[in-house]
C-alpha cells in the first residue's frame, strides 16, 4: 500500500514538471504600420487567458503553452491569429477592416457599434459632405441623414440654414441643436442675420459628423442637448509621410427652369385698360356720373411726373423684366489647401481656405479666409497632448434681411427703367391711385 501510494504521488509530480515546463511567458507588441494600438485584445486562443497591450501597444502574457495560438483584436481591424510556437516574443501587424470601420460611430460618453444604435444616431463622413459644393455645414447635412430636417429659408450664400432633430420643442426659446467641434460646444442661440455659429466653420476641415437623437445618447451633455447634438470630428494628423492636398470649385449661379412668369409692359397696359373699362359693369351708376374718369389710364400716363416713361401715343418707352435685371451670374470659387504628416510621437495638419461664393442677387456675396491648425503629441506613454487654433474672417453682403427684394422682382412695373437718373431718387407711381412716392435709394446700375 504504501509503494503504490509513492508511485503515485511520484508520477503527479512528473506531470505537474512536464505541464511546468510546457508553459511560458509571451510578449511583443501590436501595431498598426503606422503606430502602437493601446487597449488591443491578446487572448489565448480556446481559452479566457488575455490581457490588453498598454499604451505603447506593448503586452505580456503568462502561462501560454508552446503550441498555442494566440488571437489578436482591436475595433477596426481584422482579427489575427498567430501560433506560438515556442517562441517568447510575438509582434503583430493588424490591417484595417474598412467595413468594421464604418460600423463605429461617435456618442456622448464614447463610441460604439452603428449596429446597436439602430436610428439614434446618424453619421455622415467627409465623402458624403464633398459630394456637393457648400458654403456652409448646415447645408451640406441636407438630405443626408433620416429624422435630421434641414430647412434653407434663403438663397444667399450660406445662410439661414436651420437644423431641427426633434421637431420643433418650444416657441420661446432655440430650437438649434447643440454642436460640438472637437469636444468644445458652440453656443446654441442664433446669430446675427438668423445665422448660427456652425455656419462658420469651414465644411472642408471637417472630417465626419454624428447626429446624436436619442436620450441616451446625448444624456452627456445634460438639458442642452435637448433638441439633439451634432457632433463634428475635425481633420487631424496621422503617423507618416507628409501629404498634400489641394481642393478647387467653380460654379455660376443659375436660376431654376421655372421662373415667376410676369406681365410685360404691353401687357400690363391692356390689363389696366381692361379693369378699367370693367368698371362700367360693376357700377353703371358711378361710371356715369364721371367718377372714374380721373383713373382713365390714358390720363394717368400723362402726368408729367411719369409722362417720360412713355411716348406720345401713351405706349410704354421701356419693358423691364426685373427677375433679369436684379440678378447676376458671376463665377463663385473655392480653394483649399492641406498639410499633414508626423512621426509615432506627434502628428500635425494644417489647412488653409479661400472662398468666394457670388450670390444670385445683384451685389450680394460672401467671403470667407479660413485657417486651421491642429498638433498631437505624445509626451510619455501615459500622457497624449493635443491642440487646435482656428481663424475663420468672413464678409457678407445680404439682401435677404426683408422680402423686399424678391417681391419687387414680380411686383415692380414693367414700363419702369432701370436706372434712374433724377437725382438718384427712385420715384414709384401707382397706376391705380395717380400716387407718387419718392425714396433714396442706390443705383442699381
């Protein structure tokens, strides 16, 4: 009894040696080319042995027999699996998975998987945004992301473009989302000529935009996020050679295919003969007794005050369409140019932008001179730094403060000229009172 007993205790030993000496500790590194990739998953393969690499992407694992496989995962990338084969040090190389890469978006408390989000949150990347020249990011959201209504209240370059996730949620306070550029939140109120602080970033620096519009989602940024949050990710730089980038744009505005149709003046002569004449069947008695005999227009066009508008026969000297006249049709360009690069320790961009959008109105424009500079570096293993400087000067000349201007393009007469010379006063008669009103105003050309 006591011999086999020793036996045994014997032979559990060899085995417990053997199964010693099979396991070992294995470290290395994970990269992705380009740089370390901190928080990669290591993991012996058929097993819950793992750890994660730390910051400088490197990792140590214990136990790990000679024969096993070890399995390498990170978000973004495809899965590795690298046999140990008794070897101590293992380094690995991940290549990006594009499709695992779309599949990441941005929320308030980090990121996560568009797959378990479902509607709450949409994105948009820089491919989208430049498939469409636009002034401003307002614009370049529209139509790009469900349950996100762009409204543009103005043909003016870039402005008045309002954004609404959740509808509209009161009637005395903004209704704008919440943006923020790199973590930093834009005031949320509307600016000046109903313009709003989004409207002076330069869409071209922008790099992807998530709209969070769920509760959950935006619970971050407390009752400002309300009315939803936009989120922009701005272009920064990357670990390796130096690139650049240059972005050109020409366009003339034009207008659409179905313009207001207006009288002319020959027109607009037989329909006031016409309702005037008409008034005879309305009011027989009055028309007898002479009391429209003053509105004849024949009369009217011989007030001296208009009588230079038209010819001895009483035919109107001029025919103005003003949707032709008040319009322009200049070249709007924009140029941009980009600089990135770096080393594994600091990454730089630099972006520089001229615009110059003509709007479709006569003298009306805006330009924009943009620059943005933005720097990482990574100062220890535990420590990453960063930094952003923008300057944005834009310059805009508005004619959609009132509906001045789009009225008169289909309500101002035909028979008027269009430069008037009577010292730069501008006279506007009404036909149907005989009224002269007389206003400072510029030439218009």
């Amino acid at each position: 009894m006591k011999i086999t007993l020793g036996k045994c205790l014997l032979l559990a030993g060899a085995f417990l040696c053997f199964g010693l000496a099979g396991a070992q500790t294995v470290t290395g590194s994970v990269s992705d080319g380009s740089g370390p990739l901190p928080g990669a998953n290591v993991l012996v393969k058929g097993t819950t042995n793992g750890t994660q690499t730390d910051f400088d992407g490197n990792y140590s694992l214990d136990n790990v027999s000679s024969n096993a496989t070890l399995v390498f995962s990170y978000i973004g990338f495809k899965t590795m699996e690298i046999p140990v084969g008794g070897k101590s040090t293992i380094n690995a190389v991940m290549e990006e998975d594009a499709s695992e890469l779309e599949e990441v978006v941005l929320i308030g408390y980090g990121s996560q998987r568009k797959s378990d989000l479902t509607g709450a949150v949409g994105q948009v990347d820089a491919d989208q945004l430049q498939e469409r020249p636009a002034t401003s990011l307002n614009q370049a959201l529209s139509g790009k992301i469900a349950g996100v209504q762009v409204n543009t209240n103005s043909g003016r370059p870039g402005g008045k473009s309002n954004i609404r996730v959740r509808g509209f949620s009161s009637i005395n306070s903004s209704n704008n989302p919440l943006y923020v550029i790199d973590g930093v939140q834009l005031p949320q109120g509307n600016q000046a000529n109903f313009s709003s602080a989004i409207d002076y970033l330069n869409p071209n620096d922008v790099v992807s935009i998530e709209v969070l519009k769920d509760a959950s989602s935006t619970a971050i940024y407390g009752a400002r996020g309300a009315n939803g949050v936009i989120l922009v990710t701005t272009k920064r730089g990357r670990a390796g050679q130096g690139r650049v980038t240059y972005d050109v744009e020409y366009s003339v505005n034009q207008f659409g295919p179905n313009r207001a149709k207006v009288l002319n003046s020959e027109q607009y002569a037989m329909i006031e003969q016409l309702s005037w004449e008409n008034t005879q069947k309305f009011d027989p008695a009055g028309w007898a007794a002479g009391n429209y005999a003053q509105y004849e227009p024949r009369l009217k066009r011989a007030n001296p005050n208009v009588a230079y508008l038209f010819d001895s026969d009483g035919n109107a000297i001029y025919d103005t369409d003003w949707s032709k006249e008040v319009v322009q049709h200049k070249l709007s360009q924009n140029h941009q140019v980009g600089f990135s690069g770096g080393n594994e320790r600091t990454t730089y961009a630099i972006s520089l932008g001229i615009r110059d959008d003509q709007g479709l109105l006569k003298n009306t424009y805006l330009k924009r001179y943009s620059g943005r500079f933005s720097i990482d570096d990574q100062i220890k293993t535990w420590l990453k730094i960063g930094g952003s400087l923008s300057y944005n000067n834009q310059t805009e000349n508005l004619a959609d403060t009132n509906d001045q201007v789009p009225r008169r393009m289909v309500e101002d007469y035909p028979f008027y000229r269009v430069l008037c010379t009577l010292e730069d006063h501008w006279k506007v008669y009404t036909p149907i009172t005989g009224i002269i009103h007389t206003r400072k105003v510029p030439e218009i050309r």
